[in-house]
C-alpha cells in the first residue's frame, strides 16, 4: 500500500517539471494538486466504505436474531469505523505529500495522529453503548448499575488516550509523563474526587446490592422518594412520584442513610403502622348492661360472652366486693375496642393473615392514648394500599363511638366561642 500511496503522489511533481517549471513552482503546485486528490480520494473511501459497512451491518442485523447488532446500528458504530479507514489513508499519506515540507509534515502528522486516537476511542465508545444497551435489555442485568463500570473503563481509556496524544505533540516519553503524572497526583485526586469517590461507591453498590435501577428509594436528605431510573458514576437519578427528577450524588448512597423499598415489594405484605388517639377520659370499665348492649356487635359477641364469664367466676369465687367497679377483673372499653379491631382485621380480605397483626396500646401522651394498628396488607400496589389502609381506619374511627370511647382533637375556635 506505501508504494501504491508513493506512486499515486509522486506523479505531479515529475511531469510539472518535464514542463520546464522551475523547482519552487512546481513544487507547491504539485503539492496543491496531491492536496486535492488527497481530499477526493479520502472523501470517496469514506462515501464508498460508509455505504458499504452500513449495508452490510443492517443485513446482518436484520439476519441475526440477537439484538447487539441491531444496537451497533443504532449507535452508528460502522459510520465511525467509515471515518477511520479514509483517515489512516491520510496518515499514511501526509509523510509523503509534505516530505519536501518537514515542518509542516510533523505538524500535519501529528493533528491526524491525535484525530485517529479520539477517533478509535469514539468507536470504543459506541461499542460499549451498544453493550451496555443490550445488557439492559436482559432481566439479569437490567437493575445493574452498567452505566458506572463503562464510565470507569472509558476514564481509563481516555486516561491512556490523552497520554498518547500528549507525549506525541510534545514528543515525551511515555515514563517521563507517567512520572509527571504522579508529580502532580494531588491535584488530579483533587479534580476527579467525585469520580473517584463514585467510582467506590459503585463497586459498594453492585458487590452489597444496595440499590438497583427500578428501586424505589426515599432519601430526605436530597428530597428524593421515587424509581431509581440511571445509576452512573457520578450521579444517581431518582424519578419522584411527583414526576419530578432528583439527583444524588453517587458516593451519598454509602456515606449517607437512605430507605429501600424492594425489601417491601418483594415480601408478602407491606405494612400498615398507624395509630389514632383516644381521650383518657372517656376511658371506663363496663357495667353488665352496657356488656350485653354490646354484644350486638357480631365480630365480639362470642369474645364478650367469653370474658364475662371468666370475670364473674373470678369475682365470684374469690368474693370480690363489686358495689365498686374498681374491685377485682373487670372489661374496659378501650380493652373491648382493641378486640374489636383485631377481630376486623382478622376478618378483613386485604390483610394479609400470614404476618404479624396485632392491635397495641402505646405509651399514653399528653395528647391521649395512642392505639396503633400494625398489619401487612397483602395488595402492596401503592393507590391500592393506601386506600386499603383509608378504608380500615374510617371504618375504626366511625367504630369509637359505639364503644363509649372519644377521639382527641385539638378546640378549634368555634369550640371557644361556643364556651365563651
């Protein structure tokens, strides 16, 4: 192929001065003249190699049945492949057209040979593009954070790329520039922190399966709580219910607290904790009449029958004196509504029976008694779980007052004016 190029650009320059130009003259006009079939041929190699390595990538793609190929052609992977061929033509050809030129044959030389380097990692680039868009598409790898270990390898690329290129415009050796590199290690640690800081945090969240793409995370500290939609080597990006986008730093999620949510969606149930307060005041034992009043109530019929006769044999066969009520066993009605709330969930559709359930009395505050219902519903789709969970406490809540009991608000200022 040298020889082919030598014959090629060699052959102005001999006829030119079998014409009888002078030496200078015929000289540059040849040069002008390889200059323009330079471009002409560099063109037609492009066109002709472009429209060939397109074809043959789309036929080849469309036979296959694999994806990675269609991926190639969508990163216009052979486009870039059609700019190097016509580009290593000039680097092979540029030496020849200016050897009479030294100057600008090193200059020349040089600019192409830095071209051809970003040229080669672009490929690199879209190759990996295409990789990391077909390894998405598989379910193993579709929650891995791909776009983090690419950044990494490409840093690393245009690292080794951005060596070559200095140490040929500057004619360095490659050690000298290495050894310059770790003069001034510092102040590249110091410009590339986060990268470097993210890139250890992406090592942590792949090995320790913290986080993957379609997690739902809630992150207070960068108002996120949303679908993990990108993880890369900088940043994470949170879409947020709202549809909004947040972004947080890669290195927070190891350095930071944050809540995931798959442990939730993968489980049997997601978890109802919620508590309504009861005013102590009304809280009281129950006679026997307001018992059998009571006992109306199908879900604790057979529970109030049950207790009445455990505590009036008690009472009974240790003489209790009940001319007061505080004496011996007795049925509360904050006690009976607790029951009462667990048989509900007990016989609800959406709860799920096979995890905890429990209905419990927490320590009592300045603003009542606090009775918290703790259950997993078994549907764990959020508009659905939220309206279970509605449902459940508006059924609770309108329940209080059949069992004596008052909720605790706050007086609104009507209440004042009306005591007033």
């Amino acid at each position: 192929m040298f020889k082919f190029i030598q014959k090629i650009f060699g052959y102005f320059y001999p006829i030119l001065r079998k014409w009888g130009m002078g030496y200078s003259f015929a000289s540059y006009l040849s040069l002008f003249f390889n200059i323009i079939l330079l471009c002409v041929l560099a063109y037609t190699m492009y066109v002709v190699f472009r429209l060939v390595l397109v074809t043959v990538m789309i036929f080849i793609a469309r036979k296959t049945k694999t994806q990675f190929d269609d991926l190639l052609v969508t990163n216009k992977t052979a486009k870039y492949i059609a700019h190097l061929i016509p580009l290593l033509f000039i680097y092979k050809s540029v030496p020849i057209i200016l050897q009479r030129y030294e100057y600008w044959e090193g200059l020349f030389g040089k600019l192409v040979g830095v071209y051809i380097v970003i040229l080669v990692l672009w490929i690199i680039r879209t190759i990996f593009n295409a990789l990391r868009d077909y390894l998405k598409l598989k379910p193993r790898y579709s929650d891995k954070p791909i776009d983090s270990f690419i950044q990494v390898i490409m840093i690393v690329l245009w690292i080794v790329g951005i060596t070559i290129i200095l140490s040929r415009l500057f004619e360095i050796g490659h050690t000298e520039l290495l050894t310059t590199f770790g003069a001034v290690s510092a102040l590249i640690i110091l410009i590339f922190r986060d990268i470097i800081l993210g890139f250890v945090a992406s090592v942590q969240v792949a090995i320790n399966d913290m986080v993957r793409i379609g997690d739902w995370i809630t992150m207070a500290k960068f108002g996120a709580d949303g679908d993990v939609i990108e993880i890369n080597l900088t940043t994470v990006k949170v879409r947020n219910f709202d549809n909004t986008t947040t972004t947080i730093p890669t290195y927070s999620l190891s350095s930071d607290s944050f809540q995931n949510w798959r442990g939730m969606l993968h489980s049997d149930g997601r978890r109802i904790k919620r508590h309504i307060l009861i005013k102590a005041s009304s809280i009281r034992f129950l006679s026997n009449e307001q018992l059998n009043e009571l006992k109306k109530i199908a879900l604790i019929s057979d529970y109030i029958d049950t207790r009445m006769t455990e505590v009036d044999q008690y009472n009974t066969n240790n003489a209790i004196d009940k001319s007061l009520a505080i004496n011996g066993r007795n049925i509360t009605n904050l006690g009976l509504f607790r029951k009462y709330i667990t048989q509900y969930l007990n016989n609800h559709p959406a709860i799920n029976k096979d995890l905890f359930l429990l209905c419990r009395q927490l320590q009592s505050t300045s603003q009542g008694v606090p009775l918290e219902v703790y259950a997993f519903t078994s549907d764990k789709q959020w508009q659905n779980y939220e309206y279970i969970m509605s449902d459940i406490f508006d059924h609770i809540i309108a329940s209080v007052p059949y069992f004596d009991l008052e909720l605790y608000e706050l007086p609104s200022n009507s209440e004042f004016l009306k005591q007033t």
